[in-house]
C-alpha cells in the first residue's frame, strides 16, 4: 500500500510537471514557428517600427489637425505593448508614449530609421536594433536604439467563434 501511494504521487507530480512544461512551450517563440515564418514576424516587425516613426512624423508636423492627431495617437498607441518605457530623444532617461507625445507635438520633426535588424530571441520577445535620425529645424539627432518586439497568443473574437493569433507588439526602448 505504502508502494502504491508512492507511486501515485510521483504520477501526479508528472502530469503537473508535463501540464505546466506546456503552457510554457505555448508562450516560446522558437517552439511554435519554423526560423522562415519567425524571419517574416521579424519583417513585419521592421516595418511596425517604421509605422510608429511616420505616425510621430504626422502628429509633429504643425499643420496636422487636431482631429487627425487623435487618430493617430490612437494608432500610436495600438503598436505599443500597456506601460511601455521608451527612449526621451531630448534628454536622457526613459518616459512614457504619453509625455513624448506632448514633447514632440507641433514641432515639425522628420524621424529616419536606418539600419533596422534583429539582435536577439527570447522566449516571448526579440530585440531590434536600429539608428535614429531626428530631424528639426535647429539641429539633428542621431540614437542607437535597442528595442523589444514582443510577440505572444492570445485570444481574439470574428463574430461568435474566438481564436488565437499572435500578436506583434513594440515595447521598451534602450
């Protein structure tokens, strides 16, 4: 009976090793994407960077309407994962999407990115890294930019059937 017990432990023990050893696996980049459609996430991830960089380009520009500057800050705010820090361009140290909007609003600015590729995988995130070309009417800005790319399931509704996608979302910024 003593034996038995034992038994049936260390099985449980391995059904809940195996269950939690799955929801992980679910979550890891590398062990739900061959590297071809991983290397076309990353792509497109390239290109989301690019996206946020002509959405701050529209929303300095001077000559963007209020009405259009709400638009696209709700666009802004659809690439970035919740709470995110980014690089403040003008000074050194991090804030938020929030606080640099109200940095670079009606200051006519041109972004250039160059130079965008990967640098690292992780479980539920790479890093991109690319340089950053600010320019304004006074001067020009040049950052080496390291940012996260996060990329993760999670569920989404069409109607009354619901299914998960993964979903590319940019994140903090070094």
């Amino acid at each position: 009976m003593r034996y038995f017990i034992i038994i049936i432990f260390f099985f449980g023990q391995c059904v809940f090793a195996q269950s939690s050893d799955n929801s992980v696996n679910r979550m890891n980049i590398k062990t739900n994407f061959s590297m071809k459609v991983l290397e076309a996430y990353e792509e497109n991830s390239f290109s989301k960077v690019k996206d946020f960089y002509q959405f701050l380009q529209i929303y300095s520009d001077v000559t963007t309407s209020q009405a259009l500057k709400e638009q696209v800050k709700g666009n802004i705010y659809s690439l970035y994962k919740t709470n995110s820090q980014i690089i403040d361009f003008f000074s050194s140290g991090k804030i938020t999407l929030e606080k640099l909007l109200e940095k670079i609003n009606a200051k006519g600015l041109k972004f250039t990115v160059r130079n965008i590729q990967k640098k690292t995988t992780s479980n539920n995130f790479w890093t991109n890294f690319y340089t950053l070309e600010i320019i304004s009417e006074k001067e020009i800005l040049q950052h080496k930019i390291y940012q996260k790319i996060y990329f993760y399931p999670e569920e989404k509704s069409f109607g009354n059937k619901k299914k998960e996608v993964w979903t590319i979302l940019l994140g903090e910024m070094q």
